[in-house]
C-alpha cells in the first residue's frame, strides 16, 4: 500500500477523539492549513483510490500540490497519534519515560533520573512489560558504571545482575513459547484444519516440543499462561476437538478479563479469543450459549473504527451462521440490511481473509433464498481476485458453492469442465483424502437427475452413506462446519427447499 493510499485509510480510522485532538493540534499551527482542507475532503468522503482523491482535491483547489499537502497531512496525523498514545497506552508511556531518563542522565540529573527508574521497572513489573523491564534494569547499570559504582556494594551489584539474568530468561523463554505459538496458528490459518490422522500424528511433535517447554517454565507469568492456553486452545482448534477447544477459550477469557491492565492495550487479542468461544459453541451446537455470548460481545465498546468493525464481522458472521444452521435465511437475510452501515461500509479495514468470510456467508445466505444471481456475485468478490485470496483454506470452500452455483443454474458442461481440474488438484494432494470434495463433486458431476424418485432416493440412500463416513471423521467435518451439503445434495434428490432440510435436522438434532 502506498503512503498515499495509506492516508486515505489513515483517516478513516481515526477515532472521534482522534479527530478532535487533530483539530486543535492543527488551529494552533501557524502559516497555510491546506492540509486541513485535503483532511476535510478526505473525511467526509470515500475515495476508492489516491487518483480519485488527487483528481477531487485539484478540482476543488486548483493549484495547490496535493502531493505536498498529503505528505504534511501525514506526518501531522501521525505526531497527533503518537502524542495520544504516550499519554493512554501503557507500552508507549513507559517507552516515553524511558527516553526521558536518558535525557535527564545527559544532563547530569542523576538523582531524578533514578527515581524515575525505580518508577518505570515497578511498572513494567507489575503490567509484565518485559522487555521494558530489561531496557530500565540495563540503563540504571549503565548510569551506575558511568557514576563508578558510587554508593553500591559489590553484593548488591551482583544481586541487580541475577535479577536481570532472570528477566534475561523469562524474555527467552517466552519468545519461545510464543514461536510454537506461531507456528501453530500459521499451520491453522494457511493450511486449514488437519483432515488425517496423519496430519494430527505430525502435530503432536509441536505438541509435545510445548509441553516440554511448560516443564521448564521459570517462575510461572500471566503472559505464560497466556501463552500456554493459546496453544492448547488452537491444538484442539486444528484436530476438530471443539469441546476442548471451548473450555480452553473459556479459560483464556476468565483471564484476560480478570487481569484488564495487563492486556487493555491489546484488546484485538481478546477478540480472538471471543471468537474462539463463539466458533467452538456453533461448532458443538450450543446455539442457546452462542446468542448469550453474542449479547457479551455487543457490550465490547472500542471508539477504535478497525476495533469496532472487528466487532460487527463476529456478530454478523456467528447471528448469520446460527440462522443458516437452522435453515432460517430469510431472517440471515434481514440481518445483511442490518450490518450495511455498521460492516459493509467500513469492510475495508478487515484483512482479505476476514473479507472473505464475510463474502463467503452473504452468498449461503443467498442460495438457501433461492436467489443464485445475488450468491455468485457475493462470491466474484474473491473469485475474481484469485491471486489475493487462494492462498486461504476458506478459497477451496468458495469454489465448491461456486459449483453448486452452477447446478443450481443447469450449467451442467462448465461442472465438467471445471471438476475435471479440481479433481487432478485432489489426486495430486496425496496427504488428504478429501472424502466430502470427492462426494460433493462425483453428485455435481451426474447432472440432470432422474425424474423418477424411487430412483433419487435410491441415490441418496448410497451418498448419505458417504456421508456418514464423513460424519464419523473429526478431520473431514471441518469443511462441513461452514456450509452442510449434505443437507444440500438431500434436497435436490428430494426436490425440498434447503432451509426445509436445515429445519428438519435442527429439530431432531435440538428436540431429539
């Protein structure tokens, strides 16, 4: 993205409180404030690039540099946002502070350099800002070598060097713990969940490599706890252990919540973790409990726009997953009219992935309603742009419903065409089975069915078979969590509306 780019989206972010500390910072400036005018027309308008920004502000102030004004405009806004975050974010207020010892050191005020020290490191102690911890317990060394040592015993020396070899540690270790983290969640986000039980034996080296590494855990951290529950939480995430996985999520917000100043300035993680809970909830049919946490999530206020739409993506994604699941579209579909200002307007703050998913829902949405025209233009919006998002799990998801889209319409040629590439793309992949791909696509690929319906019924009782293997695998249900085509292949055999098969299965399932 370039800076100009940068700023367009720089601006849409900025907070209520954000805008008004601008203003004031920008009256107080003397000389021209065309950059002012460029943060007017930036704000209340939105630009889908720089050239339509450019081409508007040109038009509106004719021979004023829009490139100057923007690059002023820029560091600007971003001096207002660094000011605000040394006075309300823990971190930058600490590092502030830190810059401040140092200039009082230069200046030979020793004394007041050191108490302000002494202030940083019990900070930095008790919130677990470690490394901050590290920088303040190494700057008074250095003070103290620069003072020679005055007034410190060589006992006491030796004691502030253990204290900060243990810091030394903890840092180490948990930068470990957070790599297995790492590599754990890579794994999830860009491989997707494990489909075999190969898969599952090759995690369990990560696996073991974490738990050998709590064994030899320094004293014990709330970031270590953290840590260790986000793993264990995104193990069970990968094997399709939704029970696990939800008690652990639930662990992981009992403490977040009951340690607030530890982690308020990082409450995109606490998200995650929500939507750890609310994924695992669905995941488990535990659709009473979703809609009560649901009610939780509308209490997470954020003047943050980017915080605030992560907000509304995890509403609208689990509301309209909960009405998908239950074969209730036409109330899913209500709820498309209701997130179009508070989501759809502001999606491009999301990253691809997230956008996807929001794309991805849309479409379902729109093909339990019947309505094929509206689900495939929901779901160009990533199918077009291939290249940005086939390196997500969710993209394989996409070119399913994509053909069952073209069922739906009778395109019964480009099925063909199109299967025959996807499955050389299954046979080459040696390492999954892919039994419901391999289903999905061996019914597209029969056509036109028979019109006789002791014939279809003869079919479905063979596929619901498949199904039931399907079924039986914790690793082939992960595809079958975001859309059920079971459901959907029963209700072309049995000529029945989709949301009609959705209801029966949620009764029996829910009502026994």
């Amino acid at each position: 993205m370039s800076r100009a780019d940068t700023l367009i989206r720089l601006v849409h972010t900025l907070t209520k409180a954000e805008k008004r500390y601008f203003r004031l910072y920008s009256s107080l400036q003397q000389g021209s404030k065309d950059y002012v005018k460029l943060f007017d027309l930036l704000e209340s308008n939105i630009y889908p690039n720089t050239a339509a920004a450019r081409e508007a502000f040109s038009h509106a102030w004719p021979g004023t540099s829009y490139e100057v004004c923007s690059k002023y405009l820029y560091k600007v806004i971003m001096d207002c946002l660094l000011h605000l975050r040394l006075q309300h974010n823990q971190q930058a207020s600490l590092t502030g502070l830190l810059l401040k010892t140092e200039i009082l050191f230069e200046r030979s005020l020793h004394e007041k350099a050191m108490h302000e020290l002494q202030r940083i490191q019990q900070s930095a102690r008790s919130s677990e800002k470690h490394v901050l911890l590290l920088t303040a317990l190494q700057q008074e060394m250095q003070a103290m070598h620069m003072l020679d040592y005055a007034e410190i015993s060589e006992k006491e020396l030796l004691a502030k060097q253990t204290v900060i070899s243990g810091v030394i540690r903890s840092i180490r270790h948990n930068h470990q713990h957070h790599n297995l983290y790492e590599l754990l969640r890579h794994r999830l986000l860009h491989k997707g969940t494990v489909r075999t039980a190969q898969q599952s034996e090759a995690l369990n080296e990560l696996l073991l490599h974490e738990l050998d590494l709590v064994s030899k855990m320094p004293p014990e951290t709330l970031e270590s706890i953290k840590t260790h529950l986000l793993f264990q939480a995104n193990y069970f995430l990968i094997t399709g252990n939704y029970n696990e996985a939800l008690k652990t999520f639930y662990e992981l917000d009992k403490l977040l919540e009951s340690h607030e100043n530890v982690w308020a300035d990082t409450p995109a993680e606490h998200l995650y973790v929500i939507e750890g809970i609310l994924d695992s909830l669905r995941s488990t049919g535990h659709y009473k409990e979703l809609h009560l946490f649901l009610w939780k999530i509308r209490r997470f206020k954020s003047e943050a726009p980017y915080i605030e739409v992560m907000v509304q993506r995890l509403l609208f994604i689990y509301d309209t997953a909960s009405y998908i699941d239950c074969g209730d579209f036409e109330h899913a579909l209500s709820l498309q009219k209701e997130y179009k200002q508070s989501l759809f307007r502001n999606m491009h703050l999301l990253d691809t992935g997230k956008q996807a998913e929001i794309y991805l829902y849309q479409a379902l949405v729109h093909l339990g309603n019947e309505d094929s025209n509206s689900a495939y233009a929901s779901l160009e919006q990533v199918l077009q742009h291939g290249g940005t998002y086939s390196h997500l799990p969710i993209f394989r998801t996409f070119k399913l419903i994509h053909l069952l889209l073209h069922y739906e319409m009778g395109n019964y040629e480009y099925i063909h065409y199109e299967t025959r590439a996807f499955r050389r793309h299954l046979q080459a992949d040696t390492k999954r089975s892919h039994l419901l791909e391999r289903t999905v696509i061996r019914f597209l690929r029969l056509g036109e069915l028979s019109p006789v319906m002791a014939n279809r019924m003869a079919m479905w009782k063979k596929i619901s078979q498949q199904f039931d293997k399907i079924r039986e695998s914790r690793y082939e249900m992960q595809l079958m969590k975001l859309f059920d085509f079971s459901a959907w292949i029963e209700a072309k055999l049995k000529k029945q509306p989709l949301r009609e098969i959705l209801q029966e299965k949620y009764q029996h399932a829910h009502n026994g």
